[in-house]
C-alpha cells in the first residue's frame, strides 16, 4: 500500500552531485542554498541529499539543484533514484505543500544546456513491467530528446530541462499505474569526453 499524506502519495527523491572542479565544495552548496526547498522535507549528509514531498515538488527541486551547479559550465553530473509508493516508506519525514506551484521553474527554466542522460523504470509488482516500460520509451520520443538504447537504461540527450520533463512524465505515468515504482538516473553536462 502506498503512503500517503493528506490526500497525495509521498515521492521522494536521493540524489548525489559530483563537481569535477577544484570548487566542488562552493559548487554543490551554493546550488543546494539557492534552490527553494520549501514546499520539500531535506536531509542532506556526506553522502547524498534526500527530499521528500509532492512529486511535483521532488522534481523541481532536484532539477532546479542540477541547472544552478551546471550553468557554472563546470563537468556535473547528479546521480539519484526518484520513488513513489514503497511499502516500506513512512509517513514522517514529509512536507506536503497543498499548492501545486513550482518555486523553482520560473529560475531555471530560461537556463540552456545540453547535457546527455541515462534512466531506469523500475514498477513493482506488475508482470508486464517491460510493456509499461516500452509505453513510456516510445512516449519519451516525442518529448523534445534524443533516445537511444542503453545497456540497462535509455539514453536521452537534448536540453536539461527537456531531460527532466521527460523523466518526470515518465515516472508520473508509471506510478498512476503501478503503485510502487522507482527510476534511477545519472544526468552530465560539459563533460570532456565525447558521446559514445
């Protein structure tokens, strides 16, 4: 069964941001200071940072964390798993904001940057997982990215913010079907290494 808070599911997000920049430190902090976290439960530790709350509120918070370490023009990548619905989750550790408006859009949607991504679905508990995976693949076409095959992912490659909607719908059409669904990505930008 999936946790619940009010009347919406508790999506949660763990994220890592790697800076290959001798400023790493001043990169990844001033990214999680400037980001509005208020309508998200944060917990940030020498490992990874975890927020908690609407999943429209997850999303624009990671992201929104991504574009202002990456419009440094340093090489980031942000590793995480988004997750919806786990029976094992609890309700404490939340903050569900009843308003459905994103504090951090109108910050970084002007933000422009290529960056090439690699995503995983995982929905719990259904056997036709792979159907439900395909659906979204093929979707994910026609949202403004190149996608292309993976070993144990798909690949995205286009704009950041394009990336993130096309996860986000992504993960959001999953988990109105499968209660307990997860997805891991690793997003990079200005890397030195060419696309293989």
């Amino acid at each position: 069964m999936a946790m619940e808070c009010g009347t919406e599911r508790i999506a949660g997000c763990q994220f890592n941001l790697s800076v290959m920049s001798d400023d790493f430190v001043d990169v990844i902090l001033g990214s999680l200071d400037t980001v509005d976290m208020s309508k998200v439960w944060r917990d940030t530790d020498d490992v990874t940072t975890c927020v908690r709350g609407r999943l429209e509120h997850v999303f624009d918070v990671v992201k929104a964390v991504y574009m202002h370490a990456v419009k440094t023009g340093k090489h980031v990548e942000m590793s995480g798993t988004f997750s919806i619905g786990c029976p094992g989750d609890s309700s404490g550790d939340t903050y569900m904001d009843a308003t459905a408006e994103r504090m951090n859009e109108a910050n970084v949607s002007d933000i422009s940057q290529k960056a090439g991504c690699k995503f995983a679905l995982y929905p719990m508990n259904t056997s036709n997982y792979m159907d439900v995976i395909y659906e979204q693949i093929d979707l994910s076409k026609a949202r403004g990215v190149e996608v292309s095959p993976s070993h144990y992912s798909t690949r995205l490659d286009g704009e950041v913010n394009d990336i993130y909607k096309a996860m986000e719908e992504a993960f959001t059409k999953v988990q109105e079907v499968v209660s307990h669904t997860t997805m891991t990505f690793t997003i990079s930008a200005n890397s030195p290494s060419s696309k293989k």
